[in-house]
C-alpha cells in the first residue's frame, strides 16, 4: 500500500502526464496510453485498500 506522500505524487505524474501527452498531441500513441492507464489502476487499487483497511482507534474505542 502507498503512503499518502507517494499517493500525491502518482496523482500529480498521472494529471501531469496526461497535461504534456495531450500538449504534444502524442496522446494517441499506445506505449503512453497503456502507461497512463497502469498508473490510473495502481491508484484505483490503492484507494480501494485504503478505504477497506480497518482503522485501528475504532476498535480501540469500542470496548
């Protein structure tokens, strides 16, 4: 799982990415597309076990 640090940084490489790509206009090249499209999943995957992980101060608290 990503720490929140590199979390922003894989944000900001895909929006900067796709800014430059699609500035060139070599957004239409396969290589960068599927690059673009790993990075968008790598975030996906971990927002999604962020958002399953169990946070700790709520058990601590249910007792």
């Amino acid at each position: 799982m990503l720490t929140d640090k590199q979390t922003l940084i894989l944000t900001a490489i895909i929006a900067l990415g796709f800014s430059v790509t699609g500035i060139f206009g070599i957004l239409d090249n396969y290589a960068i597309i599927i690059t673009l499209i790993i990075l968008i999943i790598i975030f996906l995957i971990n927002f999604y076990l962020t958002l399953k992980k169990p946070n700790e101060e709520e058990e601590d608290t249910s007792l």
